[in-house]
C-alpha cells in the first residue's frame, strides 16, 4: 500500500483501507459492476490488466492440464475470490482448492482452503512474482506458481515464511510440475506453454 508521502499528502492524513464487506457493497449498489477487472489488494481496488489472447489460451491450456491430472483430488478455481484477510481478495489466474461438499458456494475459499495458488503473467511479472508472492507468502500459501510468458519458465515458490518463500525454483518446459500437497501430480512443464 503507498505511503501518505507516494500520494503528495500530509503525514497527518489518515487513509482507509476498503475491507471487502465495502467491496462488496460497492458491486451490491452498482459503483462496482461485472465488468469491472479489479480485486482488492491490502485495502486498495487494482484495476486488473486485460486478458490477452496468449495469456488466455494458456490459462486454458493449464486448466485442461490441471483437471486432467488431478481429477476429482482438488478443485481447480479458475480466476475467482480468494479471501485471505478482511483487505486482501485477489483473484489469481487458479486457486487449486481442498475438495467441500459445496464447492465453496456458502463462502469463498480462504487461505486454510488453498493448496497451491497460480498466476499466468505476461505484462504483470513484477506485480506478480514482487507484489502477489509477498502477500500470499505472508497469508501463509503453501504453493505459488508464476508461469512467464515471456520466459517460458514456471517459478515455483514453496516454504513460506513471514513476507517471502525460502523455496523458489524456476522450471522448464523440459521439466515435470508437481503440486506439493498432492503426491502423484507431475505433469510436464511444457504443456503449459503449447
């Protein structure tokens, strides 16, 4: 969040962070609208980067990936609500979820609910591996991947502790994926990038 000083305002002025019962009500009264590509990030609405045509097909070609390989084992959440704290709801590319009987229909997942959260990122790389990795290591999100576009590598961020991973390790097309939590998940690295 930008320091009083970023915004050319006085030390005495209090900022309020927006808590995402405000979120909420803002969509709920129509300040916030469907099409609106935003999430609330440490009390702030970010205005998310449009979706390209290379961003989406891998997101669909991961998706297909995903819910091939994990079956009926998790629930691939493709960019929707994870509420991680009273200011924080992002929307990463894919949450991969602990099954419920409900598919999080009575509530959105919450950080308890995640075992691995992923990012596609082409033009947001920096927002995604310096801005995303910290808050969700910091929430305590055992698993995060950024797949790079540009780069064709999946950092695979793992150990969480305080605001950063002590387990960061970039994988190659030619290299298998494999979700901690779930044993038995490998998939080829390179299937992503097709």
């Amino acid at each position: 969040m930008p320091q009083n000083a970023d915004l050319g305002l006085p030390s005495w002025v209090t900022r309020r962070a927006i808590t995402v019962a405000d979120y909420y009500k803002m969509a709920e009264v129509g300040i916030l609208t469907e099409d609106d590509r935003v999430e609330l990030i440490e009390g702030q609405i970010i205005e998310m980067v449009p979706i390209g045509s290379q961003h989406a097909s891998k997101v669909n070609n991961l998706n297909y990936l995903l819910i091939s390989t994990l079956g009926n084992r998790a629930i691939v959440s493709v960019q929707n609500p994870v509420r991680l704290s009273d200011i924080l709801e992002p929307e990463p590319d894919f949450a991969i979820l602990k099954p419920r009987a409900d598919r999080y229909a009575a509530s959105h997942p919450t950080a308890a609910d995640v075992l691995l959260l992923i990012e596609v990122a082409d033009s947001s790389l920096n927002y995604d591996r310096l801005v995303k990795a910290r808050l969700y290591a910091r929430h305590g999100i055992a698993e995060f991947w950024v797949v790079n576009l540009k780069a064709r590598l999946i950092t695979v961020h793992r150990a969480p502790a305080g605001d950063a991973y002590t387990d960061v390790t970039d994988r190659s097309p030619q290299e298998m994926l494999d979700i901690e939590a779930l044993p038995g998940s490998a998939m080829p690295a390179g299937e992503v990038f097709l």
